[in-house]
C-alpha cells in the first residue's frame, strides 16, 4: 500500500459514509429503491480507492478548485463575463428587431420576393381564368403571413 492509498483511506471512508447517511435516511422514509441506489453509491469511492482512481479524482478536484479560485479573484474575468453578457443581450436585441423589421416590411412596403416563388408565379398567372384566383387566394394568405 502506497502513502497516497492511505491518505486517501479517510476521504473513502468520508464519502462511503455520507452516501450511507442518506441511505439510511431513505431506509427510514421508506423509499426501498433509492436505499439500493444510495448503497450504490456509497461503494463507490471504496471501489475507487481500490483501484487507485479515487487519486486522479483527488488531483481533478483540486485542478477544477484551484481554476475556480482564479476565475472568481480575477478581475479580467469578470470583465470577460460583462462584455460576454453585453453581446448576448446585443445578439438578442438585433434578433427581435430583425423579426419586427420583416413584419413591418410586409405590411407598409414591398418585401423582398420569396426565393424562385415570385418569379414562377407571373409566368402562370398570365394563363388566365381560375386560375388567377387561386394564385390570388395563395398570394393572399402568404401576404398574410409575410411572405411575398
């Protein structure tokens, strides 16, 4: 057995013990499936242990530690998080007016026309008859909806 597996013996049994807590506590609300869950769990860090993984989640937790105690100390951090948040409102702002402007342009001017849709439609209407009114019922409804 290495020094590092014996340092680690107290934090196994730490975690195997409150994951048995709340085992027990689950035992006594009588809720049967998580107790089995909950004993799941508390094996856990022995297995880790035993195998020698509970070392590389010890470093993996102090690495994550260690960078979250930089990220809230620094203050380009939390610059970084206000203009982060600036551009997301921005981004959000110019998207609701985008949506506003396209409504607004299909009702007072004329729109842009659709995509291979304006064009093909003049070609068919000039055939005449009943035809004009179902282009014209089609138009209509896409008009409605914005789209031109």
């Amino acid at each position: 057995m290495t020094a590092d597996a014996v340092t680690l013996l107290p934090w196994a049994a730490l975690l195997s013990a409150i994951a048995g807590f709340f085992a027990w506590r689950a035992w006594k609300a009588g809720d049967r499936p998580a107790v089995v869950r909950r004993i799941g769990w508390a094996l856990v860090p022995w297995a880790l242990w035993l195998v020698g993984a509970l070392k590389l989640v010890v470093r993996i937790g102090s690495a994550v530690a260690d960078w979250a105690a930089g990220f809230v100390f620094r203050p380009s951090v939390w610059l970084g998080i206000a203009v982060a948040i600036v551009a997301v409102v921005l981004i959000v702002i110019g998207s609701r007016g985008r949506t506003k402007a396209r409504a607004v342009g299909s009702k007072g001017s004329p729109a842009k026309p659709a995509v291979g849709g304006a064009k093909a439609a003049p070609a068919k209407r000039a055939k005449g008859g009943a035809e004009d009114d179902e282009f014209a019922d089609i138009e209509d409804i896409l008009r409605r909806h914005g789209i031109e």
